[in-house]
C-alpha cells in the first residue's frame, strides 16, 4: 500500500512536468504537425504511466484521465482545437485542470471567456444538429438537482446490501445489478469530480451523463446520453477527420458511416487498452468487438432513419427498452466478462477496506491481507 501510494505520487508529478512542457512547447512551436510531434514524448508516457500502478481506484481513473482523455485533448491542442485552447489562453492551473479532469466546459462559459474567441471553434457548430447526434455531439441539458444524485447515492447502498447476498443470486441477475452499478458509480463520481473542478476553475461544466436508462435508440444512448466527456472528445479527434477524409469520395450522408464506426474502434481500442492496464491479462479483444459491433449497429440505425425519413417511428415505449435491451445483451456477452475476469469489483473492494485501516487506525494493510464483506 505505501509503495503504490509513492508510485500514484510519482505519476502525477510526472503528469503535471508534462503538461508544463506541453504548455511551453504551445508558446514557440506554432499549430500543426511540428508542435503533435513534440507531444509525442508526452502521449508516449501518458500511455506507459498507469503501468506502475496496480491498484484497481488507482489505475482505473489515471488510465482513464491520463492516457486516454488527456492524450487526445493534447493532440487537440497541438493544432489550436478542443477544450485546451482558448483566445486569449487558458491561465496555467485552469489548462492543468482541464487536461486531467474529465470535464467539458459548456458553450455559455465558452462565451463568457472573450467576445474575441476564434469562431472556428470548430467544424462542429457548421456541421449541424444531424452529424452532431451521429456521433458527437452532447446533448445541452441542465445541472442535475441534488436529489438526482441523492437517489442514485440510495441506489448505490442498497445495491451493496443485495452483494451481501450474492451467493443466492442468479448470474444474469448479478450482471444485470453490476451494469446499474456501473452507471451510477461512474454518474456521480465523475460528478464529484465535475463539481470540485467547477469550484476550483469557476467555469460552468457540462453533465457527464444524460439519464441513458432513458435512451430511445443506440445513437441517442452513445451520442447524447452516455460518458459524453468521452462522446464530446471522440468527435473532433476521430469522427470529424474520418468523415473529411471518406467525404472526399462519398456522399456526406454516406461518408457519416465510416466516421462513426471508426469513432466506435477507436472507443473499443481504448477500452481494451484500460482493461489491460486494470488486468494485465492479455487481450481478448472482446471489449474491442463490443463497440464494433455498436458501430455497425449505429451506422445501420442512421441507414433505416434516413430511408422512411421520418415517415415512420417507433414509440418511445417500444423503442427504448429495446434499445437498452441490446446494450445490456451485448455487455453481458462481450463487455462484463473481460471486466469480471480482472476481478476489478473483489480488488476494489479490498483496496477500500485496506485504505480505511488506514484513516482509521493509522497502519499501512496490504489489500491482501483484508477480506470483503460483499465477495
């Protein structure tokens, strides 16, 4: 414990001289490919970081932060775009913030930074509300009210109660209670983080999640209701030069398709590349097939709309729960079971019990020496 503890220490300091590099290179090297290739020292250890770390609360969210979020908003900036450029630029402890949090700062606090700001922001506000949904672009909804995550907190404790049952439990129950679990862990503890890194930069963010429970279709589940910190950086990075590129030899509705299954493998690549790093297993590749096959799935989806072009839907109550029908379906077969086999949920759990040996008595416990009440 205390040596993963001086590791976690060593890799965000590592992080932050990292991003003061990429900060000065910003100032002498101008946008384009010259100032890409000099982050690419830093893309290369973002990717190598999570490697010294073996804790499942520690490897997970660095993984996540460092190596996937940060890298791409990096690559962003190498060429002026994303979250990380501003005119004029971002204060130094708000560009930090922004690279190793998962937060989206919202259009309204966009436009309170300068009435000069670079309208190109970006292809995405010329690309219209379609191709946003495709596969980009976040909903624009409200702040949640407190009690939203009051019952999702609810929710999560009484799901603890049941684990203590699990013995008794049904396998597809069990997965079924585990993607509930997922979803609300992820909600409001990316919330929380959200929330501190609102009160430390003062900007207005963006909700992590719109209610995918909701989802009316597996474009709107991906691309307006789910991780849309992920959704809002996959769009510029993967989906808009993609579609660049096919739209040199396709039509724009067609040249859509491409884009949005390649934003998908990318998504799965990345996925798979996190498992590993929570695992050390060698890859299976069925995390990467997931989201493949929901890139396919989504491509055909936009095929059938554009076809009856609106002539025909289905209602709502037909529509969504299939929809979260062939999420769950495709998770148990392709997502929980590379997850399930890192035992992520049992070492989490005891990394926690050792963590609170030792607020509360002061000594340092290996998670192996401490047992789990719900496993």
């Amino acid at each position: 414990m205390e040596g993963e503890m001086k590791n976690f220490v060593l890799v965000w300091t590592t992080v932050l001289a990292s991003l003061l590099f990429c900060r000065k290179i910003s100032k002498v090297i101008e946008p384009g490919k010259t100032r890409l290739l000099a982050f690419i020292p830093v893309f290369c250890i973002f990717i190598y970081l999570p490697l010294l770390l073996t804790a499942v609360n520690l490897t997970g969210p660095t993984s996540f932060f460092v190596t996937w979020l940060a890298n791409f908003k990096l690559m962003l900036f190498a060429f002026d775009k994303g979250p990380l450029y501003s005119n004029p630029p971002l204060p130094l402890f708000k560009f930090i913030i922004t690279t190793c949090v998962p937060i989206k700062i919202s259009d309204k606090s966009q436009n309170k930074k300068t009435s000069t700001q670079v309208n190109g922001k970006s292809d995405e506000s010329q690309d219209g509300k379609s191709d946003e949904s495709q596969a980009g672009g976040a909903s624009k909804k409200g702040k949640k009210s407190p009690i939203n995550y009051a019952v999702k907190f609810m929710v999560l404790v009484l799901l603890l109660k049941i684990y203590e049952y699990g013995g008794q439990l049904h396998p597809l129950m069990k997965m079924a209670l585990f993607c509930v679990h997922i979803y609300v862990v992820l909600d409001v503890g990316l919330a929380m983080v959200a929330y501190l890194a609102r009160a430390i930069v003062g900007f207005e963010l963006e909700p992590q999640f719109d209610e995918p429970y909701l989802a009316t279709s597996l474009q709107d589940f991906w691309g307006k209701r789910w991780n849309l910190m992920v959704t809002s950086i996959l769009h510029p990075t993967v989906y808009l030069p993609v579609r660049s590129i096919s739209g040199r030899f396709l039509s724009r509705d067609l040249a859509s398709l491409p884009a949005v299954t390649a934003t998908f493998i990318v998504s799965g690549l990345m996925h798979e590349l996190i498992f590993y790093y929570l695992g050390r297993l060698k890859p299976t590749w069925e995390v990467t097939w997931f989201f493949v096959i929901h890139g396919v799935l989504v491509s055909l989806e936009l095929v059938v709309k554009r076809a009856v072009g609106g002539r025909f839907r289905l209602p709502p109550v037909v529509s969504a729960p299939l929809a979260l029908g062939v999420v769950m379906a495709t998770s148990f077969w392709l997502f929980f079971p590379p997850f399930l086999r890192c035992e992520t949920e049992l070492r989490s759990c005891k990394e926690l019990a050792a963590f609170k040996e030792l607020v509360v008595r002061g000594r340092f416990v290996a998670p192996n020496d401490v047992s789990c009440p719900y496993y």
